[in-house]
C-alpha cells in the first residue's frame, strides 16, 4: 500500500542519494510502504552512521503504527487513526492558524489492501482552485481512497491518490502531485529491472471551446486521460524512464478504447483514427555513481514543429511545446549529513496548453505536471541530517515567468521567452524541522 510520509521525503532522498536506502525504481512516486520497509531491511546490512540509524529508527516506528512489520492473516486487520496539524503564521503583526485533520482507514489482506484518508483542511478556504464545499462548520475532502489486489509482481489498481512521476522532492514535468489527487484506475508491474504502470479515468468536466472550429462556442466538454509509464534500471548506478499521456474530450465524448489500450503509441491511433487528442511525453535519467554525486533530468515534449512542407518555414512562425528540469545533488560533500541540490527548470510559453481548452493539461484548474508555464527557475538548497531531532534547511530560488494563464487557448505565436509582462524574483528562506518522535513534529519556516 501507499501512505503519506511526507516528513520522511527529505531524509529518504538523502539516503537514496548516498546509497544508503536502497530502491529498485525511484522515479515512481508513491513509493510502495512494503518496498521502504524491505529497503530499511537492506539497510541494516549497510554501515549506518548515528544519525541515520535515528531517523531510520523513526521511520520504522511510523511503519510498525501501521502495521507492516507484521504478518498478516487470512481474517485481516484493521488500522484506524488520526494525524493532526496546527500550522501558525504572521502577517502584518497580525497572527494566523490554521488546523489540518486527518482521519485514516487501512483493511488489510494477505493479498489485498484498502485505505481511506478523508481531510479537513482550513487552507482550502483561500485556495482558488479548491472545488469543494466549504460554507459547512466542517468540510474537507478525500484525498486517498483506493483498493490494491497485489501478487508477487503484478498488481491491480482502482482509486484515488496523488502520484509523482520522477525525482524526490522534484515536481514531475508529466504528471505530478501538483493538482488535488483524483480517480484513476490500472495497473503496475514490478520487477527488479522493470517497472511499467498504465492508468486511466475522467477528468473534471470544462466548460471548454474550440478555436479553430468554424463556429466556435462554449460547449460542456468530457474529458479523459490514459497514460503508460515505464522506467529500467540498467544498474543500481543508471535508470530511465520514458512516459506518454493522452488526453481528449469534447462535447458528448465517450471513451475511446485505443487511448485505452496499455500497450498501444496513442500518436499513432491519433493520426489513423483522426481522433483528436494532446499527447504528452516525457523522457528522463537518473545517474547515481557514487554516494557523493548524482544528476537527474527531465525533458516533457508536448508538441515539436517540423518543417514538412518544401519551402514553408514553420519554426520559424509557430513554437515549440516543451519543459526540462535538471537537478545535481551532492551528499556529504559540505560535511557528514550534508545534501546540496542545484535545480534548473524551464517550461516553455505554450506548453500544456491546446487549441481546444478541454485538452489544456489541467485537473480542476491546476496543472497535471509542472505549476505553471512560461517560467525559467534556479535553485539552490542545503539541508543537512547529522543533527537529528532537528532537520535545517537554507534555500535560495532565482526566478522569473512571463504573463500566462494555462487554463486559456493556446495562442500559436512564437514570442519571447518568457512572454509578456516578465515577473523577475529572488527569494531565500529558511526551514528547520524538529521530530523527537514519529507521533510529533514541529516545523518552521521564514
């Protein structure tokens, strides 16, 4: 099964880095909470320094809360709990709180798992893409709700839940946790070398219109997605991943059953069906080679130009729709317990979006892969382990993005990247993190 450890992801990236936690797939996010158990397994074989025995150990304690250390019998178990946030701000002298609940629900087979995690949240209230009801005493959403049918590599897969294709700690350019968590169903297969998922559901319906239709209107367009994914790891040095995504929809849609297809190019069923679709692909590497160093990028492609017509320059008038972010980590390197990250990211001035808007690459308003387009980031970040309960972190982030909206038509125009009013920011802060224990957690932030 999957669970939120979220105050974890820090310090697994770290030690995957360093090759002290052992994965056979990183790049595919959730990570499987039976895979990090075996993993911490793998890692008493490995020389531990004091400090990462300390956050294993609370690892482990958060993993034996939810009852995966033990075996499990043909009657079940059930594991019910509550994780509760108070989150604290300042603004103008003036004090702000804010509360987050979580009530979970785990059933547990030898073969089969089911989870429920339902969230209250007072953030959704300022939240403009929140969809929810939120003029009750109480509100809030399911955020995880899923069923899982499990056997040996092979798994089955049906709910709700919010996936990140690519790094730790990176929001995935194809299809991340950027938007609330929706429905989708599939499957997973996983072996030591290979790992290919397939997923497929409905998206939100949009009120949408078609530019290029000769009388153009708003209609109440369905919409769907389908996407294939899958990453090799060559050595526990290299892996790869290669991903496509459909999505399509318009005014009285119905499935159709080629995007549907785990197996099939959707490209191809797009050009011989002349079933109109936007297409996504993302291509990535992972390279590991020493537990000093490792590098990790990403590069999206939703549309390329190509000149096909003799004499008729193309590039030259329409754009290019693409995004890449590169990221070099260095563990160890400023001291014992050291990570520093340099991160580079690019989205161009059209990417995700569609001349037909209910392709726009959107759930519920948000972004299914990076925040926002015609943007161009730097970053720096350093954090560092040695000191545990405390966890400090120190990040510097370059950043500029030009007048976009990815909800609106795509415009077709080759301009000046980014487009537009260009906003031009620079901005440092501070974290520092403090867990004594697995039940308990304070965070500040500057």
């Amino acid at each position: 099964m999957y669970f939120n450890l979220d105050q974890y992801r820090s310090f697994l990236n770290y030690t995957l880095n360093n090759k002290k936690f052992l994965l056979n797939h990183p790049l595919n996010q959730p990570i499987e909470t039976g895979e990090i158990a075996a993993s911490l397994r793998r890692s008493q074989e490995i020389q531990l320094t004091s400090y990462e025995k300390k956050w294993f150990r609370l690892i482990s304690k958060d993993l034996y809360r939810l009852g995966l250390t033990d075996s499990i019998t043909k009657s079940g178990r059930w594991n019910l709990g509550v994780n509760a946030v108070q989150r604290l701000s300042s603004q103008n002298s003036k004090q702000y709180g804010e509360y987050r609940v979580e009530l979970y629900g785990i059933y547990q087979l030898p073969y089969l798992v089911f989870v429920n995690r339902t969230v209250t949240d007072q953030s959704y209230k300022k939240d403009p893409n929140y969809f929810g009801d939120t003029g009750e005493w109480i509100y809030g959403r399911v955020e995880d709700a899923y069923g899982k049918l499990q056997y040996k590599a092979l798994a089955l897969f049906g709910g709700r839940i919010s996936r990140n294709f690519g790094m730790f700690e990176e929001v995935s350019l194809i299809f991340s946790d950027n938007p609330y968590s929706f429905d989708h169903f599939g499957f997973i297969l996983n072996t030591s070398h290979v790992y290919f998922c397939y997923y497929c559901g409905r998206l939100n319906n949009l009120i949408s219109i078609d530019s290029q239709a000769d009388n153009a209107e708003l209609v109440n367009a369905t919409r769907y997605f389908s996407i294939q994914r899958g990453t090799i790891r060559i050595s526990d040095k290299y892996h790869i991943g290669l991903t496509q995504t459909a999505l399509y929809g318009g005014e009285d849609k119905q499935l159709e059953f080629y995007y549907l297809n785990p197996l099939n190019l959707y490209y191809i069923e797009q050009r011989n069906n002349r079933s109109q679709m936007n297409g996504f692909w993302a291509v990535e590497f992972f390279w590991n080679p020493s537990s000093k160093f490792s590098w990790y990028t990403q590069w999206l492609i939703d549309d390329v130009i190509v000149n096909n017509e003799p004499g008729q320059n193309d590039r030259s008038e329409y754009p290019d729709r693409m995004g890449i972010t590169s990221k070099m980590i260095f563990t160890d390197c400023l001291g014992s317990g050291s990570m520093l990250d340099l991160t580079y990211t690019q989205i161009g001035n059209w990417t995700y979006m569609s001349f037909r808007t209910w392709e726009n690459y959107t759930y519920s308003g948000q972004c299914l892969g990076y925040p926002e387009n015609s943007v161009e980031t730097f970053g720096i970040q350093y954090k560092n382990f040695s000191r545990p309960p405390f966890l400090p972190e120190i990040y510097l982030r370059y950043r500029r993005h030009g007048t976009q909206d990815i909800n609106e038509v795509y415009g077709s125009m080759r301009e000046k990247f980014p487009r537009g009013i260009v906003e031009n920011s620079f901005c440092t802060g501070l974290k520092l993190l403090y867990m004594p224990s697995n039940k308990f957690f304070v965070k500040i932030q500057t």
